[in-house]
C-alpha cells in the first residue's frame, strides 16, 4: 500500500539500482571485520577444544601454557560464569563440568603472535572422563539417552518455548487442529513417508572473527562479523554481568551470513578472554576447519509424514512428527522446531493436524539459524509426499498443488486466516516455463531426463515484538545520510535502503549515504538481520524516519511561504509547492533553518528524522495446540522448478533448467530481487547434490572445502529464469516482503521429483550424490552390476 | 581427515640452495628434518593438517634448468620439475604430441592451483589420486633424479611403492620428467570423475592411450592407467593384454573394463565407497577405451 | 626461525619487507603491507578469495611463501584499476550485479583478468572453468559470469 505521506515525484523504488557497496567491494577498499588493523598490541587468540562429543571434564592444567613466553592469558571454564543464549540460555562461553560436542570450547588462549596461540594450546593438559553421547535425535528424545543438561528446567527461556526438564527434548511444538484421526477415514489416498536431512553448513566465503578490547574502565568495544551487533551486545554484557551501555559492537561489512553469523557464538570467546588482557585488543579468527563444526551448522531433522486425501485430491489431513537434531546447545535452534511446527503443512489448506517438532539435543555441533530457518529441510520431504498423494490418486502434481495451496483467505494450520499471496500464480509461472506436462527426450541415449516442481511459504520467524529503527539526517550539500542497525550481508539491505530513504523523503537514489559500519553506540536499535525481515521491518522503520524529517522541512517551508504542508511536496531535492509554484532546494535549509518572514531571527534548525517499526499483532499460540489469532507476521510464497538428466554411467545429475517465482509483495530493486532467487537456487542445488557434513560419532568427517563440495561456477544449470510476482503485503514498504531465504526452500524437493519423474526412484534425503543415484539405479536394476 | 588445523603454516626455516648438488646435500645431512618443496601445493596443506613438520623447507625450483620445457622431434619432451601445469597445457609441442597430458593437467583444480601444481611435484607426492600419474605412466616417463650420488634415470612404472611413498632417498631431487615421442598414431583420453563437475580430487580416474602396434595379435596396444582405486596408481595389466590379445570391439572392451574392475582395490573413504569406485572403474575404463577406440579409427 | 629480507614490486610499487620463513605471500600482504583487499577464506588453496597475480599469473596467494616472492611483481585487488577508471573487470561485475557480499570478489576479479589476459574474447564455460577455484556462496556464479562476457566487450571497446 502507498503511502499518503510519500512524495509524489519519480520513485528509486521498484528500479534496479546499483549496489551501494559495488564500487568499495570492487577496489578492495571494502572493510571486514579481520581486515581492521590494530597496531602491534593485538593479541591472537586460539580455543582449546573438546576432542570428545560428551564428555565429563576431570582436570584442566593451564600452568605450562601460562609460562609459555608470549602468552598474554589463559582461561578456562572456571574464570566465568553464567549461560548465554538467545532463545534458551542454556550454554556456556568456556565449559565448566562437562562438553557437548567435539569442539567445545575448554580454555583459550591469547598471544603475541598466532603460532605461540597454538603452542600454548598444547600445553594445556585437560583430563576428561569419557560419557556415552547422544548422536541420533529420536534415541535422544527417548528415557533411554544418556540426559545432556541435567539443569534444562533451571535455563532462562522465551515464553513461547517449551522444554521438557529431564528430557533431552529443549522444545515440544504441538499442533492439534480438527480430528485426525476419524478423517484418515474419509481419505481415499494416504500416505506415510520417512525423511533423514542431514547436517549442512553456511560455509560463507568469510570465516567467523571477532576481536574484542576491553578497557581499563571495563568498557568492551567488539569488532566482528555479525549478523545480530545489538542481540550480542544484549546477550554477551547481559552474561559478563556488564550493563549493555558499557559493550560496544563495531560490526563492519559481513563476507556472507545465512544465518551463521545471527546471534552468539564465537564472539563471545574473544570478549571473555579479552577481560584478561584489559587493553590488548584480542582476535579470534576461526580456521575453515573450525567454521565447518564449530560455528553454527543446519540442524539435522528426522521427519515422519503421513498424508491423506479424498479422490478429488483435497487435502483432508496431516500427520507430521519432526526430530530436530539441535545439537549441543539449542539456545537458538529451539525456535526452529517451533517455526517449523507451526509451518509445518506447507503453503496448504489442511483443515485436520497433528503436528509435533521436538527439538532434541544431541552431542553433534550446534544447530544454529540458516537460510530458510528449517524451512528448506521440512519441504524436503514434505513437498515429495505431496507429488506422491497426487500420484496415488491419480492426478498431476501441479493440479494437485493447484487445488490445495494456500489462497487469500485460507485457514493457516494456527487457525488464522492467510493474506493475500502470489502462491498461485507463482505455479502457473513456475509450471508454465519449465514447460510442466512436456517430456523432451534426453540429450544422449545414456541419459534419463525428468522435471519436478516444489511450492514453498516462510514467515520470519522471531520474537512478536522485533524491532527496528532507523534515523535520517541531511548535509549541507542536500546528501542524505541514513542510520540504519540492519546488516549488509550480500544480500543489498544497504542498497534497499537507501532506495526506501530517497523514495520516502524526496530525494534521488544517489543522494543517499548509509551511515557505516553499524556501531551499536550510533546506529539506531535493529533486534538482527535475519529472517529475511530487513526489506519489511527496518523498511517500515526508514519510511517513518523519512516521513519524520520530510513533515519538519514541509512545516518550516510551509510557515516560510504561508502555505499549507499539504500544498508542498519534495522532488529530486527540491521543497515546490503546487499552489504558489515556488521552489526551494532542501539544502538551502535542512541545517540553518530559514530565516523568520520579518526577518528577526530564525526558524527550524538541523533536519533529523527517527523513525522504529514493530509488529504490533502477533500473538502467543496454545501451548498444547498450536492455535491463535496470529503466529507469524506474514508468509513469503513461491515456487521452483527443476529439469535434469540423469547420467546413467556414473549416476551424475545434470541440471539442464531452473526456475524460481516468487511472491515478493513488491520487488524494490528488481535486479536484486532476482540475484537473491538465483543465488538461492544455487544455493539450494548445492544443498541437494553434494553438501553434508558427514558425522561419525561426533565427529565431522570432511571439515574443509576439500571434502565438503559446495557448488562451483563449473556446476550451473544450462538455463535459470526467475520470475517475480508481486501481490502486495498490506503492512510492507510499497506492499513489499522478504526473499533472502525462501529462494532455497523448494530446491531440494524440487530436485527429488525430478529425479523421480527421470528414474523413478525416491530417496531418504539429499545429498543427491551420483553414488546414491548410481547405487539406487543398480539395486533398481535400472543399469547393470 | 584432521579437525584441528593450525591457523598459520607452522614455523620451518626456509632454505634456498644454490645449486642441486648443494641441495641434495642438505637434504641428504636432515633426512628427517628436511623436505624438498616445488609449488607447495601439497605440503602446506599437509604442514597445516599437522601431518608433516619439517624443520627445512627446501626450495628445489629455480635449480639448474628445472624450468625447461624442451620438445625434441627425436628424443621427445622434458619437464623440467618446476615446469607449472598451466605452462603444460599452454604448450603447442604438449598439444600436439601429448595432448593425453594436457588434458591431465586441465583437470587438476583450478587454474590458480595450477600455476603452481606441477607435474613433478603430482608425481613425487605419489597420492594414488594423483590426476596427471597416469598419463605419465601412460606415455612411459622417466624421471631425472639428482641424488649424492649424482644424477640418474629412474623410470616411472617402478617407482611408486605406497600412499606417498616412492623409491626416492633422502638427498634425491627430481629435476625433471621425460617422455620419448609417443607412439605413431597413438589416441589418449582421461575420464575423471569428481562430486563437482571440475576441481574435484579424482573419485576415480581413468586414464587411457592407444596406439596401432602391427607386432600385436589385435594389431593395437593400450595402456590403461586407473586413479584413486589402489594404494599407487594402478596399472590395469589384464586388462590392457586382452586388448591386445583379442580383436578391438565392443565385447573385449567390455571384458578389459571389467578386468581393470577387478584389479582396482578401492577403499571406503568420505569421497566414495569401495564398491561405487569399483563400479566406476568398470563404466569409465569402458568409456574411455570407446573414446580411445573411435579416435583411433578415424 | 629465519627471516629474510625481500624486494618486491606490489601494484607497482617497490616493497622492502623483513618476513619469517613461513609467513605466506596472503599474510604479508595483508599484515605486513596492510592491502587487505585480498581475503583469506580458508588456507588451503581451495577457495580462492586470497587470489592475486604474481609475475602476471594467478596464484592462491595463501599457498605462495612469501620468501618465493623476492624479485617478483605482485599485482592485488587494490592494483586493478588505473588512475583514471576501473578495469573492465571491476566495471562489468558492478553492472552485472555479480556483487553481493563482496569477499570472493577480489579473488574473482583476479582470475577474470588473468583470463581476458589470455584470453580476450572467452566463451561462457571457458569462463566457467577458469573460475572453478574461486568459490563464491552469494551469487550463483551467474551474474559474475554475465560480468566476465561484459568485461571483454568493454575491454575491446576500450582497445
């Protein structure tokens, strides 16, 4: 919905302008975080890890480390207190009585130089009595697993999370909607299906780091890559038993996030071990090899799905149970399992539920927020049963799709009513070009060729009172600059931004500064740069800083000419009336003010604009059966399709074409609106052909880009075509939503019933290796052993 | 497979002998402190993984013609061991006489890699992934090896011994590789198969050259090389009599794919297991001998 | 451990730098002379964001020695453009949209010149494979390959 307020000139909004950031990314003067230097007092900080997935620590000896010359500070678990997370504190910055993965943080070091870092490190003798893990999350949910946080009922936890003390299960989401179990009866199709979706990880090109200084006053500045600078400086001082005005978070350009750098994790390490050293700045940068199982990795999920149908294909019932494997420490994977459950139909009308997602701890690295926040691992499985019922009953997919996704108006699964959404036509586009219903035949005899579609929705998943804020100044020269706490991670929120700011206020797009890097001491208040809520929230935040320091130029102008606010509008920089047809640049004013029509003295002053944005009406759910007013702000929609070939030689997959639509409420920068579906298809087709972390009794197997693939510039599809749908969001900037995430969400279901329709075989979950395919074809007798 | 690695190479003392005779001799004074080093592109990661720590870093390019690349019509091509891989592929005389080693070298990592990957150092680190092996082997290269004792010949198809290990001794540096002039009419292909299309190391790699050899009962000689299928790079003996025993065609074809299956003991590894390698042995030797088979008739 | 006392041209400059012997060429750029433009993602040559030119050719810049390097002419992200404009590499990315969050970029960037250098009209997999090792989680690689293909058109445009 347009704005009243907003100007009436040309609009930046919904045209593709450059990156803000290109021209610095492009000449290397772009700043990240480990790219600030800090003189020769900076210290080089390393972390003792726990080589064992549980185990009770006995004794930890840091006397020879500390000898060590060049070692500044050793520390343990005994030098802090307290427990740090966002959602369920329920870990600790260095381990006291016991670790919970391999890689648990025990002591750490800091030092002159990197290399006596890592001598120190074995130096220091830890002894540790070996316990049994837990390293499959339904043995971890059952009374038989060995119990990992004896102390679960004592965390402090969000209201709307419910742990189960003296289980292993930290969250227990429930959906119990209609009657389940008489309407299996009235389904002339059902299906049940079993899913394994293993742990991945972000791997951004840039690894976690974080320096942090802490001054003699006690005063903490950190500089790092983050996603979440205000959720850090809340948790860390919060758990340090600092106040949060005393911890600064200087957090410069991120080399890529997807969830990997939201919240705490690493950061926290350098802090603790940095009030040790009061005035050495301390770096903790973490190796490939600790980001691969250290940092936060996808949960892994166990998902049963049982399905039915009547033989018009509607669907009549869902019986959906996920085992989250959360890992160590849940703190924040907790409200994966919860916006898991309360998505957990699809983007589909289902008037009977039964929906249970257990988060579950394990002795695996930490499950953290990705890209899709559960959502692309619940469609993995979800969206195959779907082309399954409609096989059953003997209907096309799409028609299937066609019949039940979710329309304006629809009953969402927490009983509320949907918005208005795209979902539709994002199908019919979807289907339309990958040409949905026409088998070409294969490129080579030894080929096999098929086409699969998925559907998808997300909502951001966060706290119902998530804020953001945003301010607005003007410079003498009539440049804008705009404050903002959200996060550039790749994705363009500076960009969008300050296309938003130039729209609202009245100025070009090139006018606009952003004011960077985000510095929790100047920038205004962002709860984090996640969820894909950026576009939506911090938009909504700029457009009422906009409209804010627009109102004060209008007023000054319009008590100047003896006009009426309303008469005038600003273009391109100019404050004109309509009525007198008199113009005046608003640089001419936005500092000085204007002089009095007497001409005895002045009026107005600097120009400064606030603005903060939250959602006002989302309510809490049942905890026993998921139902309420309003779960979620709002759902994000679209669809993908896939066509590949099968190799039969070697199993290889081929992908010949993909499409993404998506349902973008309004597509403010077009061509960005596209780079993110294209990125997270790639994205999504790395996720479903190579990636995995491959555990073996808790140990990552394959921690490096050695071992664990992820897509090259070498493994494209031939062709890739986005399409954008625009159904507007009543509450958006310009009716716009978010896209970041969901543009991985359908890929790996999209991709498997691909593979079915070329070989007719369906699998327990990705990687869509060619061995699996290759091994499967074999055991199909579909090639010869 | 290593979780801790060092955030930084591990501290070494950087040596830069002047001549080969000076750095045999260094190398042959620390034989448990001192390894040779061309590009590096192997030992710094393994120094980093914590599996090699030398005290000496030897820098063995740079030494006595090892940047040579010389194609005589008689005698046939020297690498010299610092030779890149980039420089191979660019090669006119390695393009048009060994071509099969060209192709090699394209499917080793990346072009930045490459520029300091080279053919030597892929040989003398004896990974039995090794892409560019064989081809060597294939196009029966000698190596020129430097030792105390002063330079010989050793020849490639003996000097594999395990993962990593070859018949060189302390104080030995390889200066270069060689290869007579193919064959007449010969026709080579490598099939690599990786879990990216490009980059990857080798699940399984097959490497294949063909030549008319009227002396033979099938009037054609194949040399069949296979890669990340055995403790060394493995040649695939039966498999190349069969074709040169029984007329070329399908059905031998198929039979020498299965015996070059047969020979290859693959491991399970996080890559791939024994048996899908085994398979893919199979598969891609059959490919590629019909690669190798419809080049030759032409 | 040895240092050794090196010469080097970096971006045409003369450098004198005093460096241990296992300090790689990434970490003297970016420690010893501050270009930070050259990331480090991974120290083991196989993503390629520490990519530079060194004597005109592309190298992970994490697996050189610095050592190595007395003598030779190192070229980095911060080297590419002139005086007056950007190279075309730089321009076409930002027009192609093959920027997002800007760490793989310099290694990108890097490899692309090195290509147009060798290759002035390459085709789409030509530019494909010759940046296999440079890992890029943001953009699909699509739009940096649209760049690469405009890149070239500039740069004939610009000879």
């Amino acid at each position: 919905m347009e704005k009243t307020n907003t100007p009436k000139s040309h609009s930046p909004v919904g045209e593709s302008k450059p990156r803000i950031d290109a021209r610095e990314k492009v000449t290397g003067a772009a700043l990240y975080a480990d790219d600030i230097q800090f003189g020769n007092k900076l210290l080089h900080a390393r972390i003792k890890r726990s080589p064992y997935p549980h185990a009770r620590i006995k004794k930890v000896d840091l006397t020879r480390a500390r000898a060590l010359p060049g070692v500044k500070a050793v520390v343990s678990g005994e030098d802090f207190s307290g427990y740090i997370g966002l959602y369920l504190k329920d870990r600790q910055i260095f381990c006291r009585e016991r670790t919970r993965y391999v890689g648990d943080p025990v002591a750490g070091v800091a030092a002159i130089n990197p290399e006596i870092a890592e001598k120190a490190l074995g130096l220091i003798e830890v002894e540790y009595e070996v316990l049994e893990p837990v390293l499959n999350p339904e043995f971890g949910a059952s009374p038989q697993a060995p119990l990992l946080h004896p102390d679960l009922g004592q965390y402090v936890v969000a209201s709307f999370i419910l742990p189960r003390p003296g289980s292993n299960i930290s969250n227990h989401f429930k959906i119990r909607k209609g009657d389940v179990a008489s309407a299996w009866k009235k389904c002339a199709a059902v299906i049940e299906r079993k899913y394994r979706i293993p742990h991945i990880q972000h791997a951004p090109l840039e690894p976690h780091v974080a320096i942090a200084k802490v001054d003699e006053s006690g005063e903490v500045t950190l500089w790092d890559s983050s996603q979440s600078p205000f959720a850090q400086r809340d948790l860390i001082a919060e758990t340090l038993g600092i106040s949060q005005s005393e911890m600064r978070v200087i957090a410069p350009l991120v080399g890529g996030g997807f969830g990997g750098k939201a919240g705490v994790s690493m950061e926290s390490l350098a802090v603790a071990i940095a009030t040790k050293v009061k005035g050495y700045p301390v770096k903790l940068l973490l190796t490939r090899e600790e980001e691969f199982y250290t940092a936060f990795v996808r949960q892994g999920l166990v998902a049963t799905f049982k399905m039915g149908c009547d033989k018009n294909g509607r669907l009549l019932a869902m019986e959906n149970t996920f085992y989250w494997d959360g890992g160590a420490y849940t703190e924040y994977g907790v409200n994966i399992t919860r916006a898991a459950g309360y998505s957990c139909t699809g983007p589909y009308e289902v008037p009977n539920i039964k929906a249970d997602s257990y988060c579950v701890y394990t002795n695996h690295p930490v499950g953290g927020p990705m890209r899709g926040f559960g959502m692309p691992e619940m469609h993995a499985g979800l969206e195959q049963c779907i082309d399954e019922l409609a096989l059953q009953i003997g209907m096309d997919a799409v028609e299937f799709r066609r019949r039940n996704c979710l329309k304006g108006g629809s009953i969402l699964p927490t009983g509320g009513k949907m918005h208005p959404t795209g979902l539709s036509e994002c199908l019919e586009k979807a289907a339309e070009a990958i040409d949905w219903g026409k088998k070409a035949p294969p490129t080579a005899p030894n080929k096999r060729r098929g086409k699969g579609l998925a559907l998808m929705w997300k909502a951001p998943a966060m706290p119902g009172n998530a804020g953001s804020s945003a301010w607005i100044e003007l410079a003498e020269d009539g440049m804008l600059t705009l404050g903002v706490g959200c996060q550039d991670i790749g994705q363009g929120a500076f960009t969008v931004a300050a296309q938003m700011a130039a729209a609202a206020f009245g100025v070009p797009y090139e006018s606009v500064r952003v004011a960077t890097p985000v510095d929790t001491r100047y920038s205004p208040y962002e709860w984090q740069t996640v969820a894909s809520r950026i576009t939506w929230s911090t938009g909504n935040a700029i457009i009422n800083a906009a409209h804010d320091a627009r109102q004060q130029v209008l007023d000054l102008v319009a008590k100047a000419w003896d006009e009426t606010p309303a008469d005038l509008d600003i273009v391109n920089g100019m404050v004109v009336s309509f009525k007198s047809e008199r113009e005046i640049p608003v640089k001419d004013l936005a500092i000085k003010g204007l002089p009095k029509a007497d001409g005895k003295g002045w009026m107005g002053g600097p120009i400064i604009g606030r603005g903060n944005f939250m959602p006002a009406d989302v309510t809490g759910l049942d905890p026993e059966t998921g139902q309420g007013e309003k779960a979620v702000v709002h759902y994000t929609t679209g669809a993908q399709a896939i066509e590949l070939e099968v190799d039969l030689d070697t199993g290889r997959i081929d992908i010949l074409k993909g499409v993404a639509a998506f349902d973008v409420g309004k597509a403010i920068n077009p061509d960005m609106v596209k780079a993110q579906m294209e990125g997270g298809l790639i994205q999504g087709i790395s996720s479903a052909l190579f990636e995995c972390l491959q555990l073996k009794d808790g140990v990552v197997q394959n921690p490096s880009f050695v071992d664990y693939r992820i897509a090259t510039s070498a493994d494209l599809p031939k062709s890739v075509q986005s399409i954008i749908v625009e159904v507007p969001q009543d509450d958006g900037p310009w009716g716009a939503r978010g896209i970041g995430e969901h543009s991985m969400v359908p890929t790996i279901p999209a991709i498997a019933n691909a593979i079915y329709d070329a070989i007719g075989i369906r699998f327990e979950g990705p990687p869509f290796t060619a061995e699996k395919i290759y091994l499967a074809m074999l055991e199909a007798g579909i090639v010869k052993g | 497979m290593t979780t801790h690695t060092h955030p930084t190479l591990p501290e070494f003392d950087y040596i830069q002998p002047k001549t080969l005779a000076e750095a045999s001799q260094f190398l042959a004074q620390h034989p448990d402190e001192a390894r040779p080093f061309l590009g590096g592109t192997d030992v710094f990661v393994r120094m980093r993984d914590g599996f090699l720590t030398p005290k000496f870093l030897v820098d063995v390019k740079n030494l006595d013609g090892t940047n040579d690349l010389r194609f005589d019509p008689q005698a046939g091509l020297t690498l010299g061991a610092a030779v890149n891989m980039n420089r191979v592929i660019a090669s006119p005389d390695v393009q048009e006489h060994y071509p099969l080693l060209a192709e090699a070298c394209r499917l080793v990592a990346s072009y930045q890699l490459r520029t300091r990957a080279t053919v030597v150092g892929n040989i003398c680190n004896a990974s039995p992934a090794g892409d560019t092996i064989g081809a060597c082997l294939a196009l029966d290269g000698v190596l020129h090896v430097h030792g105390t004792g002063g330079l010989r010949r050793e020849p490639l198809a003996t000097f594999f011994l395990g993962p990593g290990k070859t018949t060189l001794k302390p104080g030995d540096i390889v200066t270069a590789v060689s290869f007579p002039v193919p064959p007449k009419g010969c026709a080579g292909a490598y099939l690599k198969l990786g879990r990216n299309k490009l980059s990857d190391l080798s699940l399984v790699g097959v490497t294949v050259l063909g030549s008319p050899d009227p002396g033979l009962p099938s009037r054609f000689r194949f040399r069949i090389v296979l890669a990340s299928v055995a403790p060394v790079p493995l040649v695939a003996a039966q498999a190349e009599a069969v074709l040169a025993e029984r007329a070329v065609a399908p059905e031998s074809i198929r039979q020498a794919a299965q015996l070059a299956s047969e020979a290859s003991t693959p491991i399970d590894d996080v890559r791939a297991s024994a048996r899908y390698r085994k398979l893919m042995v199979r598969n891609l030797t059959e490919m590629a001998l019909t690669e190798v088979w419809k080049k030759l008739q032409k | 451990m040895a240092f050794h006392e090196i010469k080097l041209t970096v971006n045409g400059g003369l450098e004198q730098v005093r460096i241990p012997s296992n300090m790689t060429l990434l970490r003297m750029l970016r420690e010893s002379l501050a270009l930070t433009g050259t990331k480090n993602g991974c120290s083991a040559g196989e993503c390629g964001a520490c990519t530079v030119l060194l004597n005109g050719e592309p190298v992970n810049s994490c697996m050189v020695l610095a050592v190595e390097c007395d003598g030779a002419e190192v070229v980095t992200v911060e080297g590419l453009a002139g005086d007056q404009q950007l190279d075309p590499v730089q321009e076409a990315i930002i027009h192609s949209g093959g920027v997002q969050c800007g760490f793989c970029t310099p290694g990108v960037l890097i490899s692309s010149r090195a290509l147009l250098d060798r290759n002035p009209d390459p085709s789409e997999e030509e530019i494909s494979e010759a940046l296999v090792g440079n890992l890029c989680r943001c953009t699909g690689y699509i739009r940096i390959i649209e760049g690469v293909k405009e890149a070239a058109r500039i740069q004939t445009a610009r000879s």
